[in-house]
C-alpha cells in the first residue's frame, strides 16, 4: 500500500471520528435542555406490550390487505399458466398465514396482559 492511499484512510478515519464525537457532544451539551417524554403513554409492561400489539396490528393489516389484492392480480393474470399460478397460490397462501399470526399474536398478547392484570 502506497505511503498517499495509508495517509488518506488516516484522514479519512480521523474526519469520521472526529464528527462522531461532535454529534455526541452536542447531544450531550443539550440534555439538560430536553425532557424524555412516554410516546404511547402506557405506565405498565401489560400496557406496553398491548399497544405494541395494536401498533403491530395497525401496520400488518393494511399490508395483509395489499398482499391479498396483489395475490389476486397474480391469480387473473396467471391466464392458466401452472407457474403463474403456483406464485399466485403462494402468495395467497403466505398472506393468509401472516394475517393468522399477526391477529393471532395479538389475540395472544391481549389474552396474557388480561390474565396478568387478574393474578
């Protein structure tokens, strides 16, 4: 290696570093300035866990959904071609599987927050 490329990955480390340790810095300088705020305003670990299955739920949902119009565009589109209609059944397999898990889990999740708030 020559003695220019060693002195510019030396630079370049010593840069990088360098605004590392700036960024941390000034996040430091700052925190007495900042207050740390509960974003899902839950006061337990039952409460934490639930909105987290609902949050988990919100977002699977919706994609499910896109996934089962796109499972059926693959099935009109497949025309009979066995190929095309194996990736159909596929995706609408899988789509149907993940949506089972996903309200599933939050089934699960819900049921154990309830059976923990009882004890």
């Amino acid at each position: 290696m020559s003695y220019n490329k060693t002195m510019f990955i030396n630079k370049t480390k010593i840069f990088l570093f360098s605004i590392i340790y700036a960024m941390l810095n000034i996040g430091t300088a700052y925190a007495e300035e900042y207050m740390l705020v509960n974003p899902i305003n839950a006061g337990t670990f039952g409460q934490v866990v639930e909105k987290f299955a609902q949050l988990l739920t919100k977002i699977g949902i919706p994609i499910a959904t896109v996934f089962l119009i796109w499972s059926g565009l693959l099935f009109v589109t497949a025309r009979g071609n066995d190929d095309q209609l194996k990736k159909a059944k596929g995706t609408f397999y899988w789509t149907v599987v993940g949506t089972a898990i996903l309200v599933g889990a939050y089934a699960i999740a819900s049921a154990i927050v309830n059976f923990a708030e009882k004890l």
